[in-house]
C-alpha cells in the first residue's frame, strides 16, 4: 500500500513527538537518579561485575515479601472455575443452566 505525503508527514511527526516525549522522559529520570547512577559507577570502579541482587542493593530496590495476594498462581488458580466433566452428573447441568437464566 501507499501514504500519500500529508499522510507520511503526519506519521513522521507523529513518531518523532513520540521518541522526543521518550527522550525527554528517560532524561528526567536519569537526572532525578544521578546519585543512584554515581554511587553504582564508584562500586563498578571497585568491583568490575556485579550480579542483580548487588545493583538492586546498591539502588535501593525492594521486593514485596510474596503473599498469596500478589502470587499470581494462586490469584489465576482462585479466579478460574475448574470442573470436572467426569464427576459432573446432568442435574450439575441443569443447575448451571438455571442460574445463568437467572
């Protein structure tokens, strides 16, 4: 298929305001986090490598202690309804039936 010129020019600008707005976002957070970004630079200066626990460490990052709230096997195993169509008699059926008429 083809874009007609006022369509292109309206899909370039269009994606250059988007990479602009993304530009100017990861700045300002760069920016808000120079003293997180430094003191990771003077570890790396000492220690070449670092594994994720180190750098989540070294930046502050905290993980949630896991609950059965926020485990997302156990919130898709209660949010989902399993049956069983071997154990399943006809008046289960029919009493599906009746509360979905409802």
């Amino acid at each position: 298929y083809s874009l007609s010129e006022r369509t292109k020019e309206l899909r370039d600008r269009e994606q250059q305001e988007l990479a602009d707005h993304a530009y100017e976002q990861a700045t300002l957070m760069l920016a808000e986090r120079e003293h997180l970004l430094e003191k990771l630079a003077q570890v790396l200066l000492v220690k070449e490598t670092l594994d994720q626990r180190e750098v989540e460490e070294i930046l502050g990052v905290e993980h949630p202690k896991p609950t059965p709230l926020n485990n997302p096997h156990v919130v898709a195993a209660f949010s989902t309804q399993v049956v069983d169509d071997e154990t399943a008699t006809p008046d289960d059926a029919d009493d599906a039936d009746a509360a979905d008429e409802d």
